[in-house]
C-alpha cells in the first residue's frame, strides 16, 4: 500500500485551519490538522515543502516509522511549526488506520474506558457579574465545568481572554484586523488582589459541585503564582491552569510547597521532553497537549502514559483554533486513556464548522460522546473549503505599565 498524494488546505469559518488530505492506492484517505493558531501558514509550507514530497510512496500503516524518519530525520529537533505538521500526518495515518481496519480509533487504542467525555466551556465577563451570567449561560446548558475568567477592576486593559464590554463575547483567539499584535496592558498586582475573591464569590453563588477552572494565561512569577495558589485554595478550584510560565519545569516547585491547588499546564508545549520532568515530579496534576502541535496521537500517547505513571489526568487544550479533526482525535483518546480527567471544548457544534467537517460526535450535557463511525470519524467537505481562504490574524502582545513586555 502506497501514499499517491497529499494536499493542505488553509482556512475556514472566521479561522485559518490548516487541514492535511492524505490519499493512497486504495482509494482510502486520511486528514489531519495542522493548525497553529496565528502562524498557520507556516506549518502547511513544512507540509507542503518538504513533508509531503517525502511521504509520496511510502506506506501509510507504518506511521511509527514515518514518525521517527521525520523526527529524527529533520535533525533539528521539536519545535511547535514541525511538530504540528508532523501532528497532522500522524493524525491521518492514524485516520487511515481506523478505515482500513473498520474500526474507531479508540478501539484500536484498547476500547472504551467510559461512555462520555466531561468537557469544558469558557465563560467570560467584563466584570464579576457579567462573568456570572455567562457561568450561569453554561450551567442551564448543562455543562458541569466552566473556566471563569473576569475583567479586573482598575486594570488598564481588558484582562486575558474577557470582553472591552459587558454582554460581549470575546473572540480573543485571533484578532484579524491585521498581522501587528493590538497591546494589552497588564497588573499583577491588580489581579492577585482581585481575582481570589471573585472566584469565592463564583464559588458561593454556584454551589459545590459546579467544577471551576481559572487560567492565569502565565502572568504570574512563581513566588506570585504560589501566593496567588494559596489565596486561591478555599475555592476548590476543579484546576489552575498555567499560574507561571514552564519553560523552567522547576518553578513549580515553589507552588506545590505552598498550595493543593490542582495544577494544569503544557498548552503550549510540543514534546514530551517539555513535561517529562513536571510529571516524573509530580509538579501538576492535568497535562493540557494538543495532539495537534505536540506531534499527533502517536507522540501524545506516550505523554498520556507516562502522565498515567504519576497520577498525572489529562486536559487536553481545546481552544477555538484547534479544527474538528483534532478535537476527534482527542475525543478517541478522551474515550480511552484510564487517566482522563476533562477536555477543554469549542469548537464543534457551529453550522459552518459542521458543513466544513461532517461528524457524528455528539456533544450532550457537557459530555462528549465519540462517534463509533472507522479512523477519526470526520470527513472533510473540499467543496464546502473552497469558501474559505487564509486571512492574517495575530495574538494581542501583553505590557506591564511601564512598557516591559510580558507574557501574553
Ligand atoms: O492561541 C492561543 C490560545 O490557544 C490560548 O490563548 C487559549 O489559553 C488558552 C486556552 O486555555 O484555551
Ligand atoms: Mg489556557
């Protein structure tokens, strides 16, 4: 069995995708995403440049070895452009697998370790009580886990991902009014003073069992991290996720002396070699990769083993950027791995996304329920592609107030 061909599609509903078609002598495909929010035309020219002509003639069912030749074979190592394009391959041939062998991809994993999925949704606010509405929005929708993030009083710009005005969602993924980031002014000590009580407040308006999240989006030091994880702790917070930034696996340290407080982190990690450390320790509790840009099922895989080892769950990252294909290859893992804990989750359900990605994967009270339906069970309409066409979009960059840059 050979690869005949592969093509990389850009774009889609208000998002720039960046969808992988992979076909073979048998007639049968598979598609993959390599989407990496605001710098997507960067993996799709590693795909199409130097990827794709070398995956022409090989033989799709040996994705392991096509894994290896193309991460060892690059020489220079990691980074998150090669590992989602790698991430999209991987997740096709993975997608050709399940077709092949007629089965979902979770059956081929080991089967189901339970029916549904507990997902995640975001609710935002200008200030606290718009935060509420929104929380309660997705509490009547049946969601048992919302992440809470809230306008800070005083703050001279909105805080990470909450709206400029009350009753505005905030599309904060990708601001698409040009490639030159808007700047966000940030203050620390704004939000450690504010933030710990709104979320008691959150905490005494919704009872005990709603499980609640907060990202500190790695504002914080980890001497402030660890202040702010202790101020925090009386909430029960279901996880806080990225309180310091972890390129320096140690700093979690300092917070797991001082605080219980379950910690999430490794959205914006692509190997295993950027957590290994924090889950041999026991520095974490949830590992948030993406299989999209941390190399593909095959690679995040083994991360979701060795997280098991440590009593470390998983959390995958569900932003809006990630495409029904890697929210599918997700939800077979979710189905699966005996150490899920809950799945951040977006971005099925819109009309638009559902043309562009037919599915059968149901999303019902919170939960998601994965599609029996061979491989990925997505399928990709090109007709449906051609409406959309990449469009330059970017991040803001965060400032503290006298200019310093800070992490966004
Ligand atoms: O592209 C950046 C987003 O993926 C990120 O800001 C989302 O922090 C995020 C989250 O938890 O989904
Ligand atoms: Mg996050």
């Amino acid at each position: 069995m050979k690869i005949t061909d592969a093509k990389v599609f850009v774009g889609g509903p208000a998002k720039n995708y960046v969808t992988l078609k992979i076909m073979t002598d048998q007639g049968v495909y598979g598609l993959g995403d390599a989407t990496l929010n605001n710098r997507e035309t960067l993996p799709a020219a590693y795909l199409q440049d130097y990827l794709i002509p070398n995956l022409i003639g090989m033989d799709p069912r040996n994705s392991e070895d096509i894994w290896q030749f193309f991460y060892r074979g690059a020489y220079f190592r990691r980074g998150p452009i090669s590992m989602a394009a790698f991430g999209a391959i991987d997740m096709a041939l993975w997608d050709i697998k399940g077709k092949l062998a007629g089965m979902p991809l979770y059956q081929l994993f080991g089967g189901k370790s339970r029916d549904g999925a507990m997902v995640y949704a975001h609710a935002t606010g200008a200030d606290l009580e718009d935060l509420m509405d929104s929380i309660a929005h997705y509490v009547e929708q049946g969601y048992k886990a919302v992440r809470v993030q809230c306008g800070i009083p005083g703050m001279p710009s909105a805080s990470y991902a909450v709206p400029e005005t009350k009753g505005e969602g905030k599309h904060y993924i990708s601001d698409f009014s040009g490639i030159r980031p808007k700047v966000e002014v940030w203050d620390t000590d704004r939000y450690m003073r504010y933030m710990p009580g709104a979320l008691a407040e959150i905490r005494s308006r919704f009872g005990p069992d709603l499980k609640i999240l907060h990202d500190v989006h790695h504002r914080l030091l980890p001497r402030e991290a660890a202040e702010f994880a202790k101020a925090v702790e009386p909430v029960g917070l279901y996880w806080l996720e990225d309180p310091t930034p972890a390129e320096d696996q140690d700093a979690l340290r300092l917070l797991r002396q001082h605080s219980t407080v379950p910690v999430a982190i490794g959205e914006v990690f692509n190997s295993i070699y950027d957590c290994n450390k924090l889950i041999e320790a026991e520095l974490i509790d949830f590992i948030r990769v993406a299989v999209t840009y941390a190399g593909g099922i095959t690679h995040v895989k083994r991360i979701v083993d060795l997280a098991g080892l440590h009593h470390v769950r998983t959390g995958f990252h569900g932003a809006p950027s990630h495409s029904p294909l890697c929210m599918a290859a997700q939800a077979h893992l979710n189905a699966w791995a005996p150490n899920f804990g809950i799945q951040e989750y977006l971005v099925l359900g819109t009309p638009e996304c559902d043309a562009l990605f037919p599915s059968e994967h149901q999303m019902e009270n919170g939960m998601v329920y994965v599609s029996d339906a061979p491989g990925l069970g997505v399928d990709f309409d090109e007709k449906e592609a051609a409406r959309y066409s990449y469009a330059p979009g970017s991040h803001p960059v965060v400032r503290l107030q006298d200019g310093t840059l800070w992490n966004y």
